[in-house]
C-alpha cells in the first residue's frame, strides 16, 4: 500500500486527523470492496477506538452508502492478550457483508484473568442493526447538534509549555497578591486529575490579549518566567503560530472566552473518565484541555447532564478509550446534540435544588476527609449493583455519606424524569430512543427557525429569528447584525398547528411581548386567538407568563 494511506484516507473523508489510523485505512477499503460486491465479506480486528468520532463516522460512512454495507457481527470491546509481547490494549472485532442484515452484537460482561496471562470471558449477545458506533437499538450516532446547544461547549486551554504552571509560592514570588491587576494573569487551574480525586492547588500564568512588550513593561517578573521557562521549549516547535506567540497558549480558546466572560460559574467535567460526573468551578478557574467546560450557571442543566438521562446518551455517544477502557466525552457528540427538556419553573425547581444539594455535598465531604470523586462513585457504584465492600471502601462510605449521595442521585432523576415528562421506569434503551427522536423533533422545529437556546441572552445574540410559512423549511442563519424587524406583516396561517408554529416563532423573536404586540405581526391576527395560543404554550412549558406579557 506504500506511506500515502493517511493522504488518501484523508482524500476520502476532508476532516480526517493527521494521525489517521492504518487499520482504519484497511478497515474503509475492505469495507468498500465488500460493499460494491468485489469480496463476500471482511472481518477485521482493530483497536477499540473504532467507536470513537472519528473512526465512527467512516464506518457509518461505509453502511449508508450505496449499495448499503451491513454489521452482521461486532465485539465492540475486548481484552488484547499478547503473551509473548504483553501488550495491555482493548480491541474491537467486526465482520462485514454487503446488503441489508441484522447483526449479532456481543458485549463483554466479565473478564476472569488466567495464570498465562489470558482472560475468560463472558458475553451478552443482542441481536438487530449494528450502527457505526458499534450499538444496536437506537441510532445515537445519528442525533445532529443543535443550535440550541452551540457555543456552549469546549475543551480547556492546551497549554503547549509546562512553565505556564506555577505553585502558589511560586506565584508569591511573581507578586501574585501584592501587584495590581496580577490576580487576572495568574488564575487558579484544574486538570483532570484535579478533577476526579484531589486538586493539587497550581496556579497557570495566562498571558491572552496580552502584547508581549507590554508583558515586559508591566508584568517584568511574569515576563522573566514565561521568557526562561516556556520560550525555550516553544522555540523548538514545529508549528510557527506556537513559536511566534510564546508567550500565550498554544490553544488558548479565544472564541469560547466570551461564554465563560459573563458567568460566575460553568459546569465541568473530564473528558475521559471512568465514572461520568459533572461539577461547578468558579469561572476564575482555567480548564485544561482534558477537562470539557460548559458555559452555564444554572444548576438546572448541572441536573439534567448528572441525571440517568442524559449519562447514558453521553456514554453511548462518546464512545470509550484505551486500556482502562474509560468512557470519553466528546463535546461534539455527547452535548451538541443532546436535547434539554423545555419546560416550566414548577419543573426546574427540584431540579435546581436537588443540583445544588449534590454539588455541595460532594464538595463537602471532598474537604472535610480529602476524599476523591472517583471513590466516591467507586463504592456508589458497588452499593447500586449489590455488591459487598471492602473496609477501605465502608470507610469511604461513611466518611463520604455515599448512601445521601445515592438518595441525591436517586431523587434527581426523578425529577428530571419529571422535567422530561417521561415516566421514570424506563430502560436506558427506551430512553436512547426517546433522545433520538426528541433531537430530530428539536432540528425539525430549529428548521423553522424555531431555537430554544440555552442562555438566549448570550447565544441569541446578533441571530436572525425567522417566521417562515408552514412547509417552507430553511435553517436558521448567524447574522453579525442585530435582528432586522419584519418588512410588513406575515400572513396569518389558516391551520391551528402553524399558527402555534408562527407564534412561538414570533415569542422567541421578541423575548417579551402582549398577545396585542405579537398580533400586530399578522395580518387580520386578532390578540385573543394569540393570547389563547400563549396560555397554551405556558401550559406545556414552552413560554412564561409574567404580568400581562409572555417570554420564552
């Protein structure tokens, strides 16, 4: 095949990675010559991240095409036992045919380590179609992102220069605490170790939109550092960006700092991860690459991405890395697309409480006995599956009160069951379901021009709302400019269910308004038939009421 697999991978699919994976080369081209009928049918054995983004979207890739490509036997994740060479990896094993086929899945229960260095393993099989992300039932990998969602997610600063990093006393000695100004270049810092078991307290000097002379004039100390401790190394890259800039972030996340500028707090959590958690840091705090930051200070949403409904998606969606076979979230995957529910304040309230109650309590008992979040979710976990505990693990139980933890957890998905409107018995595959086609439902309507941000006041700005005629659908459209009022006014559609569709559209154009005020968008709209569309939206959540006037 010779060195160009990576050039034509990437010929093949635009956004491949440079460090395109040469058994995800073989994987695309059996996958081809099978599905145009050429070869009866392939099977390959490759590495686990065959679920991960990437590599996903060229297996779906492969089975939508035409003539289609079909699943009809995967292990998505298996144990690599290389006894002569030891290597410790996690393997995934597919077997493709052409045509339309139903598959047989197996996904690994146990795994029995043997004196030789092998494992016994034990499988539960699942019979249907195989999706790309190696899953059966629904199709998750097929959920689209939302707007709503957008530019609310992203990974943390990648720093490309370990001298950023300072101890406290090192940040003394910079004159942290003593110049003026000095508290907003140097700023506290969380990896994602600091994140699952303890913060080790370090400090990350960031020099963004800073000129580099005025670095030197005013901050000479800092200036020194960065000067001695960073440039050397950035001088010895490979990139011309990273070695012109020295003295700023490699990847120092310039368009994502406006949705962290105007909030006290985000939500965090560490991209890769045995246990899927999620917390509040203090907006002062910087995020480091492997740690995803979510601009929102609502304890609501803090809910809803804790809640077994939204885990779940993440878990499936995400896919799951390396040796320890870890789950990943991926922003782009596990967020973007991931549908909120909409609904009243009667809803968000125990939702809200519950958040906060389970933030605090964690924070808690972290301080109080020094505990880590992965042991805290380590014995959680064993209490959840019936399992005895050790000592180590009852001591961390009662130090840690895992068992309010579980009742915190228990409590919450209830009520963001109850958010949802979706009875709380269901399964995890009834809830991918019902997640996949509330995110189709969500796109439809963001067709429309119908978009329930997330924080309106932020995303919403400089976007143009349209109302457009029912059966005319066109994707809402970023617009530098404030929004432009309607030329004229709209016709007033003859079927209940546009007129609701218009209505909710003009709301969400207006933020706040009369029935009499949005009426006067319509031609012969009278304001008590839009006054009885609001109340409805109100009941069903979709819109407040807040004297005399609605908002979304």
């Amino acid at each position: 095949m010779g060195d160009g697999y990576a050039e034509t991978l990437r010929a093949t699919y635009p956004d491949v990675p440079e460090s395109a994976d040469f058994v995800l080369y073989w994987w695309h081209k059996a996958a081809e010559l099978t599905r145009t009928c050429k070869a009866r049918r392939f099977g390959l054995i490759t590495t686990n991240s065959l679920r991960q983004t990437f590599a996903r979207r060229v297996v779906q890739a492969q089975l939508s095409a035409q003539p289609p490509l079909s699943l009809v036997f995967a292990v998505p994740d298996h144990p690599w036992v290389d006894t002569a060479e030891g290597a410790a990896v996690r393997i995934a094993m597919t077997v493709g045919m052409a045509g339309e086929h139903t598959g047989e899945l197996l996904e690994v229960t146990g795994e029995e380590p043997q004196p030789d260095g092998s494992a016994n393993v034990s499988f539960k099989t699942q019979r249907g179609k195989i999706s790309g992300d190696l899953t059966t039932g629904a199709d998750v990998s097929s959920a689209v992102a939302l707007n709503a969602n957008d530019g609310l997610s992203c990974p943390g600063v990648k720093l490309h220069g370990s001298g950023f990093i300072v101890t406290p006393d090192e940040a003394k000695e910079l004159g942290f605490g003593k110049t003026k100004g000095l508290e907003k270049i140097i700023r506290p810092y969380r990896n994602g170790k600091d994140l699952n078991d303890a913060p080790r307290g370090v400090m990350v000097i960031d020099l963004f939109g800073l000129p580099v002379d005025e670095v030197r004039e005013k901050c000479p100390a800092v200036y020194q550092h960065v000067l001695t401790r960073v440039k050397p190394e950035r001088d010895a890259n490979n990139r011309a960006t990273y070695r012109d800039n020295w003295w700023i972030f490699g990847e120092p996340r310039r368009d994502f700092r406006p949705a962290l500028a105007g909030i006290r707090r985000y939500i965090a959590t560490t991209e890769t991860s045995k246990h899927r958690f999620f917390q509040f840091l203090d907006s002062e705090i910087l995020p480091d690459n492997m740690v995803i930051a979510i601009a929102l200070d609502d304890a609501f949403y803090l809910g809803i991405l804790s809640s077994r409904i939204h885990v779940p998606f993440s878990l499936t969606a995400g896919g799951r890395l390396g040796v320890g076979n870890d789950p990943r979230y991926n922003k782009s995957r596990c967020f973007d697309p991931f549908p909120f529910p909409i609904c009243s304040d009667t809803e968000k309230m125990p939702v809200r409480k519950l958040a906060e109650e389970l933030d605090a309590h964690r924070k808690r008992v972290q301080a109080q006995h020094g505990l880590t979040l992965t042991g805290l979710y380590n014995v959680l976990e064993k209490i959840r599956a019936g399992e005895e505990l050790a000592d180590k693990e009852k001591l961390i139980h009662d130090k840690g009160l895992v068992s309010v933890l579980k009742q915190l957890h228990d409590d919450l998905d209830s009520a963001v069951f109850a958010a949802y409107g979706w009875p709380a018995s269901l399964t995890d595959a009834e809830i991918l379901e019902r997640l996949v086609a509330l995110n189709a439902e969500r796109a439809a309507e963001e067709k429309r021009g119908v978009i329930h941000w997330l924080r309106p006041e932020y995303q919403a700005k400089g976007q143009a709302e349209m109302i457009l005629p029912a059966g005319q659908e066109k994707p809402a459209k970023k617009s530098k400019t404030k929004p432009a009022a309607p030329k004229g006014k709209t016709a007033w559609p003859k079927k209940m269910s546009e007129r609701v569709q218009v209505v909710e559209a003009a709301l969400h154009r207006h933020g706040t308004a009369t029935p009499a005020e949005l009426a006067g968008q319509f031609k012969r709209a009278q304001p008590a038939d839009v006054a009885e569309i609001l109340e409805t939206l109100v009941t069903i959540g979709r819109a407040r009421r807040q004297s005399g006037k609605f908002s979304r």
